[in-house]
C-alpha cells in the first residue's frame, strides 16, 4: 500500500535535486518555489532559458545526483544568514521576509551537499530513498511570479514522481491517452473551435461542426428547462456602474473584470455574471407570492478577465455563455426548489452518461473578511446552509464540506469533477442568496398582504457550454452520440459509377433530419474510411453496385460492426437513435 506521506516527502526532495542540477548548468539562475503537487512536483526558476531538449540532461543529473547518497539536513537559520546566503536569491528574500513577518516560526533551510534552500520541509533522510527510475521531467511552462502579471514570468519545471518505476510506468500511460483526448487537440483535429491572437487569447471562434453540437446541447437544455418552468430571456452584454456597485460584484469581483468603457461620460462594464440584470427584470413590477418560484433562464454570455497563466482551450476562458438560471422564492419553497434543482441536474448528467462525480457544500468562512466582511445577517446564511444540506440528504447524495468556498452572496452546492488530467473542477452549481434581496428591493407581496423579500437561488445545471463541452469532448475523447455528431453519417461511394445512389441516399438522409456528408470519389477506398474514423463519424455507408442494384447500403458502424440493409430499414433505425438520444 503506498505511503502518502512518505511519497510528498520524494516528491519535495525531487524538487531539490532539480534546483540543485540547474544551478550547475545555469549558475545565475534566480531560484523562485518547488513544491509538491498532485503526481509530481514543479520549482520555477528566473533568469533562465530552456528548452525541452534540456529536461533529459537535467533528468541525468539528478540521477546522478540520487546515486551519491545525499542527505538532506534542516537548521535553523538567522535573519542575517539568510541574507548572506541567498544574497543573489531575490525571489528568496522576498520569501524570507514574509515569513519574517508572520512571526509563527523561526527561519529553516534544508542543505543537501553544497545546495541550500529556504523550506520548511518535509524531506527524506537521504536519496537512497528514490527510485532513480520513478520520476520524469515532463514539461515546460511559462508561470509569473506568485501568479501575478505585474510580477516577472519565470520558467517552471514540471515533473511526475513515484515510489516505484511501474507507478510510473502506469501514470505515463495514463498521460499519454489524456493527450490523445485532450479537447484543445480534438478541437483543432476535429474543426471544433479555435482561438486566433488576433481576435484575444481566451476569446474562442466556434467552428460549424463545434456551433452544430453546441446548438444542439443548448436545444436539448432549452427543451428541458421549458419542461420545468423556466422563462427564458435575454440580457445586454455591458451594464453601468452603479448595477455592478449594487450587485457587490465591484466590490468583491473587480479583479476579475474587465476595465470600464466610457460612454456619455459613464463607465460601463462588460458582464461578469448575469444574476444583477435578471434581477432588474424580477423587480420590473411588484411580484405576489401567487407568481413564485419565478424561474428566469438564459444562455447569457459573460465575460472575465483571466489571467494569460490560466487559460486552457475552452476549460478557462475570457468570454463564455452560461446555462444560468435565478430561481425567486419564498422560504416555505426553498427546499423543495433545491430537491427539484438536484433531481433536474441528475437526469441531465444521466442522459450523458456522466456518474464520476460528487456534491460539495461550500460554506462559508466569516474570518475572511474580504470575502464576508459584509454579511450582517449570519443565522441567515447559516439557515441557508442549513436548507441545502438538509436538501442533499433529502435526495440521497453524499457529499463533503468546503469551509470558505461559498459565493460572497451565499452558500452553494458545488458539483464537483475531475479532469481527463485527473484535476478536481466545478462543473456546475446551486447557490441561496439572501444578500441580493435587501440590494436589489426583490421583495414579493405575502398571503397576508405584507412586502417581503425573495430568496434567490442561482443555479446552473450544465456550468457554462463552453466548459461542459470541453468536458464532453474529453470524457468521449470525441466520439459523440449519435444525436450529438456534427456528422452523424459518411457515405462512401467505390467509384463515380455509383454516385447517382449516393446522392440519392445524402437527399433522403437530410429530409429526414439526419446530417451528412458525400466524400468525393477520387481518393482509394481504404483512404476514405480512415479519414472518416479519424473525424469520429458514427456511420460510414459503403455503396457499391451490388447496393445499387439491391437499393440498400453497407453500413459499418464506429464500433467496426458492418452489416447490409435496406435504406429504409437504415434511415428508420438512425432516426430512431437520435430520436432517443442513444
């Protein structure tokens, strides 16, 4: 059974090893952190330039290095040692003094050979504990210093780290199908979306086969939602200041918002999220408890601003659309509306066969007080936690607590994911808001004729469809449904003799709503199929003269089944798949 600790330990004392084999290949390199992440370990470096040819030699050394038998030794260090020893170190006097500053506890290097560096630990005893042949350099990546753009960019060393050769081995395995299935890379293969430099990072272009599927899950959620009694609308994309003061979002969230633009000499601003516009809407009139829940939904485009560092193909971007919704309620409703958000999202993740993922109740934390400094009712809040925990266990999902990780509106379930990478993300949300009502006036007229104000529940079931078909790509590693293809049949004439019927079959597949594609007849056979298994087309139809003369079509599935029918037989069976959404 592997020791955790024990394998942290490795991984920190890995990290070492690499800063001690740069610095003898690149003697001014500024030193900057190396901690333990999950499957490995990283430590960014200034003033330095590599490239991925040089992580094998690096990988050598440490090698060589772990052969050596070096111990690794902690002390206690004085404020004026550490400025003599890391006195070409800027990144680490910066580390020190802040350190210095908590007070909590006294200032530690841990020595291996000549190399000292500034670390709390833990670390292994010495490196015959390390199995040279259980951990990789893996890549490069540019990282700014303590993740802020003002600061310098430096270069960070990523590597993988085991106990044994075969974790490794394993992992290495592991990486190299989520690379196969990496939607950045599907995505530009498969003519799905692409980002130019030009138009921004972060600010993706849909390509028609990717707007085709996505446009397909926004008809099926629309559908959906409808079906539940949500209203959808739409809301403008910039909003003036005074919305933004109002709603806290400049308050809390202004970091992540684009800067102002200014018009009629007012400041306007991109959207950060929809909930102050849809709440414009709610109290366009007075409301009665007769008309909650009041459901208002859109596919509302917002936009942040990311940093560079962060952004990932269409998992992190700029610009994205929600599938968000604002449920107005009342406090006797508010249970129910939850069980009912949770059962809608459960027959959502079971029709696309999602099941790998759990419920986190994120709470709040009211120490920090940048984030809720500003809550002045907190039995409120806690109510509010109270309902939605109350809720989980009603519906019978598990779920773990998250101190801190409540909106600075309210308390939230987080449905939580992870990666083709194996790393934890959101994938869509549950909020309670009682902070928006007393902000905004939302307030209904009671049974017994007295003003009140709503709660607010922001839910978003598939997150935004940017990420959620990220993910879909990812966990399908681009074979769609059926229902979900951009192109869901292929048809393959054997030559132009028979192209006639082939353009026959196209006609009569596109009447009956089945989207497909007639590939020319001047590439070989063999050809043909392979490019269009490699586009994922869940139908490749073969027509030869004998399916000419029989009026039917050699059908080969994704799967590599193949089988003779009659086109009728063909077109009542795919209609019928889509129509179920197999």
């Amino acid at each position: 059974m592997r020791n955790e600790k024990h394998l942290e330990k490795i991984r920190h004392s890995l990290a070492h090893l690499l800063a001690m084999a740069v610095l003898e290949k690149f003697p001014k390199a500024k030193l900057g952190i190396g901690p333990v992440i999950e499957n490995g370990f990283y430590y960014d470096f200034g003033d330095i330039s590599l490239s991925p040819e040089d992580l094998p030699k690096l990988e050598n050394r440490m090698r060589e290095l772990i052969k050596q038998n070096l111990q690794f030794k902690k002390e206690i260090i004085s404020t004026v040692a550490v400025k003599k020893l890391f006195k070409n170190q800027p990144y680490k006097l910066e580390l020190a003094k802040e350190l210095q500053k908590t007070g909590k506890k006294p200032l530690t290097v841990y020595k291996t050979a000549k190399f000292s560096d500034l670390c709390v630990g833990p670390h292994i005893k010495s490196t015959s504990e390390i199995d040279p042949n259980a951990f990789k350099l893996t890549k490069l990546a540019g990282a700014y210093w303590r993740g802020s753009e003002k600061n310098p960019m430096l270069t960070r060393i990523y590597g993988a780290a085991f106990e044994t050769r075969n974790e490794l081995a394993e992992y290495e395995k592991k990486l190299s199908e989520a690379e196969r299935c990496d939607h950045r890379n599907l995505g530009e293969r498969l003519e799905f979306f692409m980002i130019d430099e030009e138009i921004g990072k972060g600010l993706p272009l849909w390509l028609p086969k990717g707007y085709s599927i996505r446009r397909k899950l926004e008809n099926y959620i629309y559908d959906l939602e409808e079906q539940n009694g949500y209203l959808h609308i739409l809301t403008s994309h910039i909003a003036k200041e005074d919305l933004y003061k109002k709603s806290g979002h400049l308050a809390h969230y202004k970091e992540d918002m684009y800067a102002p633009i200014a018009i009629d000499n007012e400041k306007y601003y991109l959207k950060p999220m929809n909930c102050p516009h849809h709440h414009s809407i709610y109290k366009h009139h007075k409301r009665s408890y007769r008309e909650l829940p009041l459901r208002l939904a859109e596919f509302g485009t917002v936009y942040r601003h990311e940093r560079s560092g962060v952004l990932s193909g269409l998992i992190r971007v700029r610009g994205f659309t929600q599938n968000d919704a604002h449920v107005y309620t009342y406090e006797e409703n508010l249970e129910n509306e939850i069980v009912s958000i949770l059962k809608l999202h459960k027959r959502v993740f079971d029709d696309f066969n999602i099941n790998d993922y759990w419920y986190r109740l994120s709470l709040p934390d009211f120490k920090n007080k940048e984030k809720f400094g500003d809550v002045k009712n907190k039995k409120m809040w806690q109510r509010g936690a109270l309902v939605l925990e109350k809720a989980l266990k009603n519906a019978g999902h598990k779920f773990i607590e998250a101190v801190g990780e409540a909106s600075f509106y309210g308390p939230k379930i987080d449905i939580q994911i992870k990666d083709i990478w194996g790393k934890e993300d959101t994938i869509a949300t549950i909020q309670v808001d009682y902070y928006s009502a007393p902000k905004f006036n939302l307030n209904y007229i009671g049974k017994d004729g007295k003003e009140k104000p709503a709660i607010i529940i922001h839910r978003a079931i598939f997150g935004s469809f940017d990420r959620f078909f990220a993910f879909l790509i990812e966990k399908t590693c681009g074979n769609l449904p059926l229902w979900l293809a951009p192109i869901q049949v292929k048809i393959l004439a054997i030559s132009e003799k028979q192209d006639n019927y082939a353009q026959k079959i196209l006609t009569e597949l596109k009447n009956n709503g089945v989207s497909a594609e007639l590939a020319p007849s001047n590439e070989t056979l063999g050809k043909r199929i392979r490019e269009s298994e490699l586009q994922k087309i869940p139908y490749i139809l073969i027509i030869g003269e004998k399916e000419v003369q029989t009026n039917t079509v050699a059908v080969r599935s994704r799967k590599r089944e193949q089988n003779v029918m009659n086109l009728e037989k063909f077109l009542e069976q795919i209609k019928k798949e889509i129509k179920d959404k197999k």
